[in-house]
C-alpha cells in the first residue's frame, strides 16, 4: 500500500549529500542524508540554494532521500556543481501522488518524467505484472532502464529516432499491452502533449488512469498559481501534481 499523500508546510531542511551518481551524459541522481517515511511515489520537493533559486524535483525514493536532476537550466547546472558532504535545503514532501489501484501496472515515462515511475515500480514489488514504457528523443537520453530491469520490472524502450527500442511515441509499444491486459491501470509521468495523448486513449477504453502533469512551480503549495494547469484553477502543487483520471 502507498503512504497517504499529505502536505507539509514546514521550513526547508538543511540536507548532506551522500551519494552522487551520473546517469547519462545530462543527469545526475543525488542521495542526502534525510528519510521522509510518509512521502509517497508521484510527490515532489522544492530544492533551495541560497541565494540562487528553488526548484521543484520529483521524488526517486523516499528512504534515503534522493532526487534525479537534468542539467536545463541555470539552477539544475549550479546543483550539479555540487560534491558529496555539501549542502542543501529541501522543503517537502508536497503534492499528491499516485494510488495504488488492483491488477497490473503500465508505467509510462517520457524523457524526465521517469523519477516517480520508479519510485512507484519499488512501491509496488509485489505486484504480479509491472510493465514500464520509457521514451526518450533518442538511445543516449533514455534513463533509468536497468534500474528498472534491476527491479524485477519488463522494460519497454521507444525513441523519436529508432535508436533504441522501438521508433516512435510511447504509444507504439503501449496498444499491445493493453490489449493483453485490460485490467491494467496506467500511471505515467512526461510532458504534456504524451499526457494528453494517454488521457484520450484511456477516456476511449473506458480505462483509468494516472497522469501526473510537470508544471512550472514556484512555491509548492498553491499560492503563486504559477502551476495552474486548467481554466478550472487546477493546480499541479496543491490538486495534483497526479491527476487521477476513473474508467
């Protein structure tokens, strides 16, 4: 069972880093010296550097503490910078993550969004049939695929230019896995337009779903509106950033 998903409002904490690994030729997965027990797969944190930025980065695992950071921007770079035993300011868990749901899981990750997919695909061992799709521009941007081999999990590749895996969207090898199992649930996480993508293909299945939607976030916890994904007011902080989608 996951964690219940609640929010916290407490300062940020001051966090050691442990552990560096590089995972491919942009991102680095970062291990401090915190556990959150009650943080769940899907939450996220907000990464502070004094005197430079806070960022929000979902979470890879919650016992230690780690994150998963691509170098595209000013902030992620300076982070990168950074050497075991130095220093760090998180601020979390914040957000709702993803709920279990009965039968087997179909874990979609396009380019970044494979962090919580992961850290779901851990959460749910147990689990007879895990399937992941992960889909990247090309072979040398795809991540975490033997993490999830290691993990027990059937791994399926895609990429824009047919350098690893499959040619294509992550829908290429998505139609015949649920064919096969059409009591499967699907959780993903990437950019907008793949999730939009799975929302229709789940709405014309009548299939449920888990989408979890990457915005820009400024505070976390639903005060800017800077993450306001609909007209609606929804807002990836503070409703989301999983939206869960019935069948």
């Amino acid at each position: 069972m996951l964690p219940a998903n609640r929010h916290s409002f407490s300062l940020p904490q001051p966090a050691h880093i442990v552990r560096i690994v590089r995972e491919n030729y942009r991102t680095v997965t970062f291990t401090f010296d915190l556990s959150w027990p009650d943080a769940g797969p899907g939450q996220f944190l907000m990464a502070w550097l004094p005197g430079l930025d806070e960022k929000p980065f979902s979470l890879l695992h919650n016992d230690p503490l780690q994150i998963s950071v691509a170098a595209v921007g000013r902030f992620s770079r300076q982070i990168q910078q950074l050497h075991s035993g130095e220093q760090v300011w998180l601020r979390g868990p914040l957000g709702h993550g993803f709920q279990s749901q009965p039968g087997p899981m179909i874990g979609i990750a396009g380019g970044y969004g494979v962090s919580p997919i992961h850290f779901l695909a851990t959460w749910l061992r147990n689990r007879r049939e895990r399937h992941v799709i992960i889909g990247a521009r090309t072979a040398r941007d795809l991540l975490f695929a033997e993490r999830f081999r290691a993990a027990g999990v059937q791994v399926h590749l895609c990429t824009d230019d047919g350098s690893a895996g499959e040619m294509g969207v992550v829908t290429v090898p998505l139609n015949p896995l649920l064919a096969a199992m059409p009591d499967a649930t699907i959780y993903a996480c990437g950019p907008t337009p793949m999730l939009e993508a799975l929302a229709a293909i789940c709405r014309e299945q009548h299939r449920g779903c888990q989408l979890s939607w990457e915005r820009y976030m400024r505070c976390g916890f639903g005060v800017c509106g800077s993450c306001a994904r609909r007209e609606d007011g929804w807002l990836a902080c503070q409703d989301g950033p999983v939206e869960i989608i019935p069948g």
